[in-house]
C-alpha cells in the first residue's frame, strides 16, 4: 500500500477501497474517491447510503475498517493530528458549548487550534458570518440558524484548506437555510476545497462543481456539474437510489 | 510543551466556565455528599467510640459516591450536541484531552470535599483543621479523578451510562478508597505520621499508576 504520496499530489482528497461495517451492517464498500484541490464535490444519497459515516472517516473521526484516505497527500492514519489542521467539518450538530457565549466558543476552539492573533481572526469570522450583534450572547440563547452561523465561523476559524458539511441546512427554517446557503456559497471561493453531503437535489447542484451519489454504501453515480441539469439529475438520482426502484 | 499546557488550560477553564454557569456538578455532588453524612451522623452519633471506628468510612463514603455522579456529568456535557467529536476534530494528542478533562473533574472533586468536611469534621466533634486529612483527600480525590475521568469517557458512549460508570469505576478504585479510609483513621484519631504512611504511599503509587495508564489508554477509549 502506497502511503508516501508526496505532500504536492494534485488530489485534495484521495480516497481508496474505503469499507466500514458496524458489526453486521456494512456501511461503506469500497469506496474510491478523488477530489481535486479546491473542488467543492457534493455527495447526495438516501438516509443510511453512508453519507455521514464517509464524511466521518475523511475527518478523521472515524477509522476505516478497510482502504485508505489521503487528505493534502497525506495519509490520514500516520498524521492525524497534523490533518485536523487543514480540515473542518459543519455538521447539523453545532459542537458549540451552549453556556458559552459565542466569543468564549470561538476562543476556545481557537486555542485548541493555535489561530494566531485570535481576536482579530474572531472579529473577522463573525462579521463574515453576520453575528457581530450577538457575539456576547451564550449560544443555548441563539436560534437554530443563528447557531448554524456561529458554527461555521468556528469550522472556518483556523482557516481549513478543507471544508466538510455534513448535511449543513437540516432542521433550519427556510429563511435560515437560505442565510447558511449563502454563506457555504462563498465559502470556498476558490481557495478551499469543499465536500458537502445533502438531500436537498437543488441546493446541491448550486453547490457543487461535481456530484456523487451513494447509495448502500457504494459510489453509484459520479459526474461533473456541467455535464447535468436539474431535471436530468432528478431522474438521474432516482434511478441510482432506492427511491427510484 | 507551553502548547500543550495552553490546550488543557483551554479545555479546564470551558469546564470551569460551564460549571460555574449551570453549577450542574458541584450543587448535585454537594447535595448527595451532604445527605450521607447527615444520615450516618444521626444514625452513629459524635462518641469517640464511633468516630474512631466508622468516620473514616462515613466521610469517605459521602465523598466516593457524591464523586461518581459527579463524574457522570464530566463527559455527558460532551456528547451533547455531538461536542466530543468537536474536541476530537482538533489537532491535539488524545491525551490533551485527557487531562484537560481530569483537571476539571479533579477541582470538582476537590471543592465538594473541601466543602463537605468542615461540616463532616463538624458533625463528629472533631478538630477543623487536619492539614493531614487535606494531604490524604488531595491524593485520594487525583486518584478517583484519574480513573474517573477514563471511565466517565468510556461511560458516555454506553445507553446505560449512568449505571455503567458506577460499576466500571468502583471496582478499579477500591485500593484509592481503602488507602484513603486507612489514612484518614490515624489522622482522626490523632495519631502519628508513621500510623498513615504506608497507606499514602500506596495512595501516591496508584495516583501515578492510574494516571500512566489512563493516559496511554485514553485514546482508544474515545476513539471510534
């Protein structure tokens, strides 16, 4: 197995013959991925496809039962630690403390990651993501969008090359999930590579420069954004997933 | 080095911050600790017959069963809104994690006993200040701290956590509390340092056991 990849491979993320199996249930088979470096890829799939338990093992939150990962050329499993510094991950889990206020969050995530000048970088995040207002507030006080908001500016707070969001916009109100899309829209702005998985067909698409979609664990679909339209895709996912049979 | 100690001051002082908003631990532990000491100090009275035989026990009682559900609460807060895999996201050895956590469970531990035995002290006529009694509740509170901390983490991931953590920590912890019960006999009943030694050096040999070991397995403990 080839893990001395050089640190300059053009692949963001490389991923190969990726397996994870709880117990009985295989969750993952044998995934192989590639996303170019500042490439956002967008992974659709129906619930229990793997969406969750793929972006877990590219995070390294969770370990692969089988296959390797590659983030910056780098094998995840010798340096783990060295990773988490170039990559982040949003969830629809905010992973803030809620007796915290919002600035004490960021501190302290800041320190855990070493952000040099961190109040400066703090003031910078939050007004990216529109919270100069409410940055005293604890976070338990915020709503379920202004919470959203306050999470990404803690996943981009040490600057991350790459950019996980695992089903970013679930359980927020419509106006709430359109504030959060604007943001993920201007995200990697060329400079981040970005791997999101969703439900939402439409939001995907604006999102994606290319598409995957699982489904029972595997890589069933694979294209570049160009190469589909809306109301192909549709029927494109349809037919790959359960949905569609 | 100074990165890593800036990284468990980080991970204690949100602990701290936390607890001192929501008093969620101290309050909870205080009560219960408060409680078994009331109950046995009515049911066995102040005669020094008494004091000597069963106070040892009674305090350490109050302060071993107040402590675990304290140590409950340490990773709970921590799987709420999935804030473990937060933490574990961050470019830090497990082991920061570790003892960032430990030194908050450790001040927990720490300020319920040092509230509960003045009154403790109180309720059996004994003297107040016992500077050997703090040594041996410091010691034995690192101890229960060390394998606590491990545990609670282990806990956190089970459905049944709350029974869980009690039947997992308990056990591993015997030789802390009967060092700790040793100890504090000869001190209670006045008597000297050599009466207590053999018993803190046990306690100082598991103290620095627990913590090697909680240390180096702390991360397959939280790692999925």
């Amino acid at each position: 197995m080839n893990k001395d990849i050089p640190v300059a491979s053009t692949w963001a993320i490389e991923a190969r013959g990726l397996e994870k199996s709880f117990g009985e249930h295989r969750a993952l088979r044998g995934i192989d991925l590639k996303v170019t470096r500042n490439e956002s890829l967008v992974i659709f799939g129906p619930n229990g496809a793997g969406k969750t338990t793929l972006l877990k093992i590219l995070s390294t939150l969770v370990k692969p039962s089988a296959g390797s990962v590659w983030l910056d050329g780098i094998d995840i499993r010798d340096k783990s630690a060295q990773i988490r510094h170039k990559i982040s991950l949003v969830s629809h889990q905010t992973f803030l403390y809620d007796n915290l206020t919002v600035f004490e969050n960021l501190k302290f995530y800041g320190k855990m990651y070493d952000v040099a000048d961190l109040e400066k970088r703090i003031k910078e995040v939050i007004a990216w993501v529109q919270l100069e207002s409410r940055l005293h507030d604890r976070a338990g006080t915020l709503s379920r969008g202004l919470q959203q908001r306050a999470s990404i500016a803690r996943a981009v707070l040490h600057n991350p090359s790459i950019l996980f969001l695992d089903e970013p916009d679930v359980g927020l109100d419509p106006h709430a999930s359109a504030m959060v899309r604007d943001i993920l829209g201007s995200i990697n702005s060329g400079s981040r590579t970005v791997v999101m998985t969703t439900h939402n067909l439409e939001r995907g698409l604006e999102l994606g420069d290319s598409i995957v979609i699982l489904d029972r664990g595997k890589v069933v679909y694979q294209a570049t954004r160009e190469a589909i339209s809306e109301v192909n895709f549709r029927q494109i996912y349809d037919r790959y997933t359960e949905t569609g049979r | 080095m100074n990165k890593t100690f800036t990284k468990i001051f980080a991970i204690f002082w949100k602990d701290m911050l936390t607890e001192l908003r929501t008093k969620e631990i101290i309050v909870s532990v205080l009560v219960f600790a408060l409680l078994v000491l009331v109950i046995f100090g009515f049911t066995f009275g102040a005669g020094l017959e008494v004091t000597e035989m069963v106070a040892p026990g009674i305090l350490w009682v109050a302060l071993t069963f107040g402590g675990v559900i304290g140590l409950n609460r340490i990773f709970a807060v921590e799987k709420e809104n999935s804030r473990l895999e937060g933490l574990m996201l961050c470019p830090v050895d497990r082991a920061v994690i570790y003892w960032g956590k430990l030194a908050g469970s450790f001040t927990f531990m720490l300020a319920v006993a040092f509230v509960i035995t003045p009154i403790f002290l109180a309720l059996f006529n004994l003297p107040i200040f016992l500077p050997r009694l703090a040594l041996i509740i410091i010691l034995a509170t690192l101890g229960f701290a060390a394998v606590g901390t491990l545990f609670s983490a282990l806990a956190v991931n089970t459905r049944a956590r709350d029974i869980m953590l009690p039947v997992l920590f308990l056990p591993v912890v015997v030789p802390v509390i009967v060092s700790a019960v040793k100890a504090t006999g000869p001190v209670l009943a006045g008597g000297p340092w050599g009466d207590m030694l053999t018993w803190l050096q046990i306690l100082i040999a598991f103290d620095i056991i627990y913590l090697v070991v909680a240390t180096l397995v702390f991360e397959f403990v939280v790692e999925e």
